[in-house]
C-alpha cells in the first residue's frame, strides 16, 4: 500500500504505533501539537539537527530505507556524542514522494530506533510531508551532559590531537558502492567499508567518557573529513594544528580498498567524511592515561596524531620526510 493511500493521519497513527511507548522523562509525546518533556534537573541541555537528503548524502540504489533511518539517527547521535553528552529525545520530520509504499516507511522507523535504542533515546515527536522529489528526513535530537560540554573553541598550545577508532571507511565504502563493479576482494572487508558507510557508529559511549576527563580540551565528530573538521577546531580555538601522516589509524579495510581501485589511503582519511569517529585534544600529560583509559573502558583504540601550537589558525599535514603536504579538503554544502 502507498503512503498516498493510507494519508497523513495514519500515516501519523502507524508511526506512533511503531515508535510510541512509556519513556522517562515524557510527559507528552505523539500526538500532540508539541512534546512536553523533563530534563534532568542541573543538566545542561544539548540540542543537536541534521538533514539527510536524497542524491547527498545517500542514493536509494545503495541505500535501503533502514539503512537511512539508521543513518539519519546516527548522524545527530554523533553530534551529542561530540559534546560529551548522552541523548535522550529525538524530533523526526519525514518526507518522502506520495508513491513510497507504507512498508518502506517501516522499514526507515525499524533502522532509525535500532540506532536509536541502544542509547535509550526517545522519538516524541516530528512531522511527516508529501515530497516532489525524493526522500528528506531531518531529525533533531536533545540530549543532556552534567558536566562541562566540550567544545570546538577548547583547544590549546600544547595539546596532543588524538582520534578515536580509525578513518576512512565511509569513503573506502561509497568507492565501493559507487565503483559499478564489485572490487576483487573478501566478503567480510566489502561489508565492512560498506556498513561503515550506510550504517555509521556512533561513538556516544566513548564520548561520554571522554566528557568525564578533565584533560580533555577540544572534541568534535569527523563527519565533514578529519581536514575539515580539524579546521574547524583551529578557527574556533584560534590556534595551529600540526598532523603527522604516518600517524594516521586507517582502517585495514580502507587500505585494501585503496589497493584494489588505485585511491589514495591517506587521502581517504584526511579528506574522506562520514567516518563519524570523535577528533578530540587533550593536554600532553594527560594523554596517553586517557587513550589508556578510552580503550579499557570501551575496547576502543585512540591515535595520538599530532599536535596544537599558538599560530594562526589551520591545520598542516606532515608526511615521513618532514615535508608540508596539501590533502586538501573534505566535503563543504555549497562549495562550488
């Protein structure tokens, strides 16, 4: 059955069915003109939205509906993870082409709350539309920290510059689903780069942690690419950054894609988005306890990748001899 038949209203009712429920903290949810929620008294609150929009960030031939939902979910996920927050309620506005079957609309609530779930986020409301073109979904999530947010301005000379997870799976993962051949290489590294793409982690556990340790200065989400998004903490902490390219963790599934389609390894690293892993600095001193510590706590590995200095604001990439090297950028809306 399509959307066009079941309309607005039980289009509205089959979501609440789906996605409705008991939650702590809310009042009201679906179904009214807002959500009335209760948060955490003492706890800052984090507001967090980002659109996911058909033929940008993902192509119905690769992407499934679950896997946008997935996506859509994890995306602002991230964003709290960044801040060292947990989420909590999430705002979901669909809209899709009158034809979509209602199945469809299904399977994309099945993959956003199995995103979702894990972290005991709530979906208490959104808005759903008819679409001229094809899919927009836009989600905002709140979530909560009690302590001090980290911030993109944090950072300072001195501080050790440190990723979480490795990089360049996304992008090894859209080489692969837009080659338009399937890459000789294992099953399992396909999958890999493939559901590293379509189905992004968020690390809100690690960012958690991270939100608790004092030395840690500066964080943000690599979803722009680490040049991109390590520019962004220079400009807004007002300092230089300085990365080693030897350093960089790349994923071992990334290195055998780039092997096999002739890419450039470290260029998916540095330039390649949507890894979502957390960028973070932290003072010297501090940080091989808190890398430690990270991976203890979550089995997760951190790479300490370079450093800050007073400067003007930016970032260099240093390769093995030394030398200055021009990676680029990674993605920017709207740049020509």
């Amino acid at each position: 059955m399509r959307v066009q038949r079941l309309g607005e209203r039980g289009l509205i009712q089959r979501i609440r069915r789906r996605v409705g429920g008991v939650t702590p903290g809310v009042s009201a949810g679906i179904g009214d003109d807002a959500a009335v929620l209760q948060p955490t008294p003492g706890a800052w609150l984090l507001a967090t939205t980002d659109l996911v929009i058909e033929d940008v960030h993902f192509r119905r031939r690769s992407a499934g509906p679950a896997d946008i939902g997935w996506k859509a979910m994890a995306v602002n996920l991230s964003d709290i993870a960044a801040m060292g927050g947990a989420p909590r309620f999430a705002l979901v506005a669909l809209a899709c082409p009158e034809e979509t079957e209602v199945e469809e609309i299904d399977l994309f609530y099945e993959g956003l709350t199995a995103a979702a779930a894990p972290h005991g986020v709530a979906v208490v409301g959104g808005d759903t539309a008819a679409s001229p073109g094809g899919w927009i979904v836009n989600v905002t999530l709140l979530g909560e920290m009690t302590g001090a947010p980290r911030l993109r301005s944090g950072a300072r000379p001195g501080d050790v510059i440190a990723v979480v997870g490795t990089l360049g799976r996304s992008a090894a993962g859209l080489a692969v689903l837009e080659a338009g051949r399937r890459p000789n290489l294992p099953a399992d590294v396909l999958d890999d780069v493939a559901q590293a793409h379509l189905r992004p982690v968020a690390r809100v556990a690690e960012g958690k942690w991270l939100g608790t340790r004092d030395g840690v200065h500066a964080m943000i989400d690599l979803s722009d690419g680490l040049a991109t998004d390590l520019g962004h903490i220079a400009t807004e902490s007002g300092v230089a950054a300085r990365v080693d390219l030897t350093c960089l963790p790349v994923a071992a599934s990334a290195r055998a894609v780039a092997e096999v389609l002739g890419l450039d390894p470290l260029e998916l690293a540095a330039r390649g988005g949507e890894d979502y892993e957390l960028l973070f600095t932290a003072q010297r001193s501090a940080a091989e306890a808190i890398a430690t510590g990270l991976r203890s706590a979550t089995g997760v590995p951190v790479t300490l990748i370079g450093e800050i200095s007073a400067g003007n604001p930016g970032v260099d990439f240093i390769d093995a001899a030394g030398r200055a090297v021009d990676v680029g950028q990674g993605y920017e809306h709207f740049h020509g």
